[in-house]
C-alpha cells in the first residue's frame, strides 16, 4: 500500500470532534513515563506487526484506537510539556511516529497550541527540532480541513497563545528555517492566527521578513510569499522589523549582506542535527524530506521572484506615498515607481521634447510602474530623436501622447498598472491611442476620450481589469461596447466605470438605455468563445455625471530669469567668485574619493519646483511627493509647484550655489479661508523632513513658516523630525516669520536649538521691519526687493502664505551655505591629492557639516567684512576671492581655494 493511499483512507470518522477533559490526578512525573510507555507500546508493536508481517492497516486503526482510549493525553510533565511536545523531540522519521501524532492532533487539536514552560508550542519545538514525523502528521490532518473547516479553526485558536508572549512564534520559526520545505511552509501558514502575521520575533522581524530575507530564497520561496502575503492582514505586511525597514526594505539589505551570519542563526546547529534514517521500505516512505540538503540552496532567480512579488503587492495595495516608504532604500538612487505629469501647462504653454528629455533625465524608471498620468498637454516635437515621429504622415492628428509612451518604453518600462489620460479636446485617433499603448502591460486604462472605440481597446487591453469609459450619452457607444466582439473579450476584466459627459435624454430613457447596456453585456458575456477562462461577469459602475479629479491648479512658474535684480551686489557678487570656481575637482576612490566626490545635496521642502523652468533645465534633480489627491491614489508630482513659490527658492539656490544637487520633497498644500494664500499641511512637511534626511542631504532649506501646530503629537513629530537632522549632522536653514514685531512662535523655526533662524534683510544690511522676533535670529540675508518688475511672478509667490522676505533670504543662505561647503571640498580634495594618502585634512569636511562650523564660517565672513549685526555681507570678502582666482588654471585656483578655506575655517590644512 502506497503512502497516499494510507493517506486516503485513514478515518476519523466516528471521532465526536469534541475536546474532552481527562483529570485523574496523576502526578507530573508519573505522566512522562505513560507518554513514553505509550509511544514505546506503539513502536514495538509497529515493528511487529508491519516491518516483520507486512500487516499496516490494522496497526493504523490500532494506533488510533489507543489514542482515543488513552486517558492521559490532556496532562502535563514536570516541563509542562504534553504528549504532543514528547513526540517532537522524539527523532526518527519512521511512518508510527507520523500515525501516532496525526491521531493525536486530530484527537486533541487544542494540544498543538498548548505551552510548555519554556513558552513553546510542540509545532514551534517540531520545526526547531526539523521534525519530519510530527510535521507529516499534520499534513495528514490537514487532509481533511475541507471536509471538516472546523478542524483548520481548532488548531488555529490553540495556536493564539503562543500570540500572546514576547519572542517568536512556530510562524517566525518556520519562515527562517532553510530545511522545511514550500508545502509545509505554505500548509503552516494556513493554520496561523492572524496575530502571528503581526508580531516582531526575537530579533525584532515579522514572520513576512524571516521569509523574504535572501538567505531563505530557494526555489519556490516565491509561492511561500506569495501566500504569507495574501493570508497576512493588511496591516501586518506594512509592519516595519524592529530596524525600521520594511520587508521589501529588509530583503533588499539581506541581498547586500550575502554572506553574513542569517536570520536564523540562532539554533541552526538545532537545524544540523542528523534527523535519522531508517533502511526498511514501510520507515520513511512518504516522509517530508527536511533535511534533503536543502539542495537547491540560495537561487538568485527565486531571490529575484521573491522581490517582484514583494514588489507588485506594495504597488498594488499601497498608495504612491506608501509605496516610497516601503520600497525605496537608503542609497540615494531616483527610482520612480509611477509618473505623473500634474496639470495641464498654463498659459497654453507648449514644452519641447529636447527640454522635456532633459528635465526628466535623472528618473530612474522601475520597470512595472504604479500609474502613469497625463494631463490634455500637447508637445513640440523638436528633439532630433523625434524627427521620425514627427514626419510620421501615417498617424493623422495629435502625435502627443505617442511621443510620451515612446520616452517611457525608452526608459524600460513594461507593464503600468493604470493609465490615465486627459483627451477630451482635439483627443487622439484611436490609431495614435494604438500605437502609443502598444507592447505595454495595462491593467486598469482610463483613456479619457468620448465613445472609445472597443476595437481599439481590444488591441491594446488584453490585461485590462478595470476599464473607464467616457461616455456622451449616445446609444450606439453602448452598443458598440456591448456587442459579443466588443468588451467582452477582454479576457482579464473584472470592473466597469462608464462617467457620463452630459445629459442628452430624460432619467428614464437613460435607466433603460443602462438595463439594456448591461442585459446585452451580460449576453455577450456568456458567449465568449471556449478560449476564454470561465470568469465572474465583471461589476459595471455608472457615474451620473463627470467629475474631474482636478483639484487645483499648478502654477508653472511664470516668472522668468528677468525677475531678479541683476543690480543685487550681494547675489551679483557670488555669481562671480561661482563662475571662477574649478569646474571638476575629483580624488580617485582609494585616497577616499567617495567622501569627496559631491555633488552638495540640498533637500528643499516646499511645494515643489517647476523644472523645466528655463532658468533650471540646465539642473538636475531628485524629488519626492507628499501631496495626494485623487483618494490618495495619485500625488502631484515634485516637479511642479503649487504657487511658484519651490520654484523662485530653487532659483535662488542655483544662482550662487556650485555643484549642488537640489533634492525637492514636495509639501501638500491647502488655500487659508481668509485670504486664499497657500499653507503648508504639518503632516506632509514631517513626511518630507524625514524623506530627505534618508536621502542623506547635507542641508535643508525649509523657507516657510506655519503656526505651532495645536495637537502635542504633531508638535512632537516636528521636533523629532528636526531633531534627527541636527544629530544626522545636516545643516537646517529656517525662515524666520514675516508677521511683523511680535513674538515668533512659529514651526520649524521654533522646534529645536540646532537650526538656523534666518530673516529678512535690506542692501544696507538691516533687517527688514516685517521680520518678527529679530532678537531671535541667527543670521540675516538679502530678502528686502530681490524680486523686482515682473508683477505675476511676484503675485504668484505671494500667494504663499509665508511672505517673500525672509523666504528668499532662507534660500540665499542655504545656497551661500553650499557654496562655502563646496569650497571647503575643492579644498579638501586638492590637499588628499597633493598628499596621496587617505586622511581627510584636518578633517575638515566633516567639521563644515556641523552647525558650529558653518556659523562660525559665517561669523568669520562677517567679521572680515568689518560689519556688525547679524547680516552676512560678501561683497569685499568674495571680490577680493574672485580676483585672486582670476587667470589661474584649475589647479591654480584649488591652491587659492585651500588658502581661502584655511581663512574661513580659522585651521591648517597642513
């Protein structure tokens, strides 16, 4: 007789299924020595009757017999341990030891969850032992949870208390063991309770990391997460491991760190210990082969399966702001997992291909990417690379959105999980739609063009799942959309949105024209052809009437390089000495280049940057979003700016700032009642502090103000987000409050002693008026009329609810801030060069990244400019830099810079 066929036949049939109390006042060591008087009785008798008469199956019916009848299967050892821990720790693989404890849990289910005095369940003791005798008999129970789901549940509530107790559980236990395999993982975590899908083991991770940790990935560890994935309650797969980092975080550094002691290092030489073996044909037959060498070892594909997984479940279950936290690491790479263009260009303003090109050049796109999202915006086609497209006579009309899909397939993007695009004015030939979806993998389209074509998106959706309709209330769309060879044959689809544009018949014709809709639907529906998987009729959905998910307008940064004094000796002075700078300071990697190598990273938290700005297309940039909308299913994107504001400060950094890389972390914004200026939202600006100190920025211009926000929660967030950047040694540059002469209590400013409090100044070096609590600050810069003529551009930034004064001073000084730190590396870098050894001189390029340093810079600068006060002039300092460095060659000028450091840092760079 076969393994399964003993499998098969085994019956429990005329078990009550009903827990039953034994109390016969045994003593606890009197108990051991039935357990094992019983497990004794059963082998002797299994050796007799089945490995010398060949007479299995009357033993079986025995063995269960004797587990029934047995009157101390309830009690407890000395070590609390019931008979179920007994046959845990027994080794051996042989088939009694299987029948024996799947009679016993299928007896006493609620014995798989009871405790020893240790804290351990005997499933967590038979995986920590690699028993493949108790796990086999689970097995065979659990060959009947479909027949008796009860059985599944029993098991699964005596597992909550081993839930209950610090430390880890059978789940963590089975997760991080190399020698169990996929079957028994996978049955494993069908019987956990939801509690154990939450809790963080002994060394601080959820069952979800254990199973994902790279050296767990062997073949097949992908169906295991896979499942760990499904079964986890929502909340569970979010869970961060007691380091911080999420599990697609947490596998990402275990592939980093191949090589070093694992997860479950702890008890592995438990995981080593022989299990046994038998010789005769009825031991082992069947038996789970734990210990099989877990021959195929760590496989870099299964490691790389597992990533996808982990990958396209946080892309589809978690908004775009939760998936940057879940799925970004700490190198300082541009990934993007989604792309939205944000609205349509103001002023009818048209963009170039070669600017578009190039002011997106520094995204790094995964290949499977959220959403992708376009607004109506047309593009001129001047690029040389889109000379073809451009001639392109066989597409009649707009070419728009084709040359957006082509820059997207250019950047290795495959399949996008939604698509949405505005096409209602002038839209695309369905040929141009065609050509530009060709190839990708789209799984929800939201093609915003009136009566869609169901030929057309039968050529482009074969993945589709949920497909949004624009609809004018014309019947013969629905129709069309209806037919057996219309919608139909999607083979994928499970939902359908259909948004009408307008009313054109009364409710009542539109209700029928609906019924009819979805009757015909259905009809068409049953008759798809044999190819077709059998499906559930997909949900259809009627928006009454259209609703844009537009909820504000971008400005898109009207002002142009024109809007800045060119007069304002302060900015006009730094422009000089910048443009004298050596242009490319480099120190190989072995004298410590890496340290050395730049750009400055400054993080600026506003509300965004226009980049393509013709003043900024010359610039490259990193970024992140906190604003979302749309039900938090899309953000605006970091590369446009609610009010302007992002982009001027932006300006500002780059017009006296070299070498520097702006990292733009995107605030949510909302409009005041009173006066319709827009205000930072607390919670964003806390996400973004604490996104750009795992950027690992240098400095942080934060040039706006809000109230002392009423909730001490809030407060708190604030004040250990700030915080965390001082003791990370990153240098936080604040805008003082511009709400004249009274106490600033204002937030960041206010939140820790460690910033710099910047304000307001005129030509003349005074603070202006406007800036409050002047005793409080730290350092003035120019603010006062910066922005000169041009009305909109001024209008636009003084619709942000902090006022331009101190603004653009916050924006000066963390642009003179990265100047002086970018002389202070030309320096450094020239000084490791000329000595050839790895010591940073005078370790001065740490010192600069520290608040005392860089202040007493300032102060220096201040002092040898022969001025009092808190402004910081430059004119006389940085003229006489400038004309010191004219005429020399780059290693001329890396000589005068390191001089000029050594004067600013008051050291010697010997």
């Amino acid at each position: 007789m076969s393994h399964d066929q003993d499998d098969d036949m085994l019956d429990f049939s005329d078990d009550d299924g009903h827990d039953k109390a034994f109390n016969h006042g045994t003593s606890a060591d009197q108990v051991q020595a039935h357990f094992e008087h019983l497990m004794s009785d059963i082998e002797s008798l299994w050796d007799r009757e089945v490995v010398s008469k060949q007479r299995e199956d009357p033993i079986r019916y025995e063995i269960r017999r004797r587990v029934q009848e047995f009157k101390y299967i309830e009690n407890v050892t000395l070590g609390q341990d019931t008979l179920l821990h007994l046959l845990a720790l027994k080794p051996g693989t042989t088939i009694w030891l299987r029948h024996l404890t799947g009679n016993v849990i299928h007896h006493r289910p609620k014995l798989v969850g009871a405790l020893n005095k240790q804290g351990h369940s005997s499933l967590y003791v038979a995986i920590r032992q690699r028993n493949p005798a108790y796990l086999d008999g689970l097995k065979t129970v659990a060959k009947q949870f479909q027949q008796k789901p009860e059985l599944r549940e029993r098991i699964r509530a005596s597992l909550e208390e081993e839930c209950l107790k610090k430390g880890d559980t059978f789940l963590h236990e089975a997760m991080s063991c190399q020698v169990l395999t996929t079957d028994y993982k996978m049955l494993l975590i069908e019987i956990a309770p939801s509690k154990a899908f939450h809790l963080l083991g002994s060394q601080g991770f959820t069952p979800l990391h254990h199973a994902v940790s790279y050296d767990n990935c062997s073949i097949g560890q992908d169906q295991v997460v896979e499942l760990l994935l499904d079964k986890s309650p929502d909340s569970a797969v979010g869970l961060p491991a007691s380091n911080g980092l999420s599990a697609y975080q947490w596998h990402q550094k275990s592939r980093n760190n191949n090589g070093t002691p694992s997860l479950h290092t702890a008890g592995q030489q438990m995981a080593n210990t022989r299990v046994g073996t038998v010789s005769q044909s009825h031991r082992d037959t069947g038996a789970i082969k734990l210990a099989k060498d877990f021959s195929s070892g760590i496989s870099k594909d299964a490691a790389d399966r597992v990533r996808q997984v982990l990958k396209l479940w946080y892309l589809r279950h978690r908004t775009p702001i939760q998936v940057l936290d879940h799925l970004n690491g700490d190198d300082n790479d541009n990934r993007a997992f989604w792309f939205d263009y944000g609205s349509s260009p103001a002023n009818n303003y048209m963009p170039t291909s070669r600017a578009f090109r190039k002011a997106f050049s520094d995204i790094v796109f995964e290949p499977t990417l959220k959403y992708v999202a376009f607004p109506d915006v047309s593009v001129d086609l001047n690029a040389e690379t889109d000379k073809t497209l451009r001639e392109d006579k066989t597409i009649i009309g707009r070419k728009d959105m084709i040359f957006f899909f082509n820059w997207l397939r250019e950047q290795q993007v495959e399949r996008i999980f939604k698509v949405c695009v505005e096409d209602l004015n002038n839209p695309h030939t369905d040929e141009a739609i065609e050509q530009a979806l060709a190839g990708f993998q789209i799984e929800q389209l939201d093609w915003q063009k009136i009566d869609l074509c169901p030929k057309c998106i039968l050529r482009v959706g074969d993945k589709i799942e949920t497909l949004h309709l624009q609809w004018s209330g014309s019947n013969i769309a629905l129709r069309g959309w209806s037919e057996p060879a219309g919608l139909a044959q999607l083979p994928n689809l499970r939902n359908i949105i259909i948004q009408r544009r307008k009313e054109t018949d009364s409710p009542t014709r539109e209700r029928e024209n609906e019924e009819e809709f979805r009757d015909r639907f259905e009809e068409a529906w049953k008759m798809r052809g044999a190819n077709h998987v059998e499906r559930p009729m997909p949900s259809i959905k009627w928006v009454p009437h259209y609703t844009s998910y537009t909820t504000e307008a971008i400005g898109e940064g009207s002002a142009t390089s024109q809007d800045i004094r060119s007069n304002n000796a302060w900015i006009k002075c730094l422009q000089n000495f910048k443009a004298q700078l050596p242009r490319s300071v480099t120190v190989a990697p072995h004298l410590g280049g890496k340290d050395l190598a730049g750009p400055i990273r400054l993080g600026l938290i506003d509300d965004g940057v226009d980049v393509a700005h013709p003043d900024l297309n010359s610039y490259k940039f990193t970024g992140a979003s906190f604003y979302p909308y749309n039900d938090n299913e899309r953000v605006w994107p970091y590369w446009n700016s609610t009010s302007g504001h992002g982009t001027v400060m932006a300006r500002m950094i780059h017009l006296i700032a070299p070498n520097v890389r702006l990292h733009i972390c995107r605030l949510e914004t909302q409009y005041t009642a009173s006066d319709q200026r827009v205000q930072v939202v607390p919670e964003s600006a806390v996400q973004a502090i604490n996104a750009a100190i795992d950027r690992k920025v240098h400095i942080l211009c934060i040039s706006w103000t809000i109230p002392r926000p009423k909730e001490t929660q809030l407060q708190q967030a604030f004040i250990d987000a700030i915080t965390r950047a001082i003791k990370n040694n990153i240098l936080v540059f604040c805008s003082g409050s511009d709400q004249g002469q009274r106490a600033d209590e204002t937030y960041p400013l206010n939140c820790a002693s460690g910033v710099f409090r910047i304000g307001a100044a005129k030509d003349s070096g005074e603070i202006c008026d406007y800036v409050a609590d002047q005793e409080k600050l730290d350092f003035a810069f120019p603010g006062h009329e910066v922005l000169i003529k041009n009305p909109a551009a001024f209008d636009e930034i003084k619709r942000f609810s902090s006022h331009t004064g101190s603004s653009v001073a916050t924006a000066l000084a963390s642009g003179f801030a990265a100047l002086i730190m970018e002389c202070v590396r030309i320096g450094c870098a020239h000084e490791l060069r000329k000595r050839g050894d790895r010591q940073l001189p005078g370790n001065d390029w740490q010192k600069i990244h520290t608040r005392d340093v860089m202040a007493g810079a300032f102060r220096i600068i201040r002092a040898m400019e022969n001025t009092t006060g808190k402004y910081v002039a430059v004119e006389k300092v940085f003229t006489n830099a400038t004309k010191a460095l004219e005429g020399e060659d780059d290693y001329g000028k890396c000589v005068k810079i390191s001089q000029f450091v050594q004067q600013l840092l008051q050291t010697s760079l010997e």
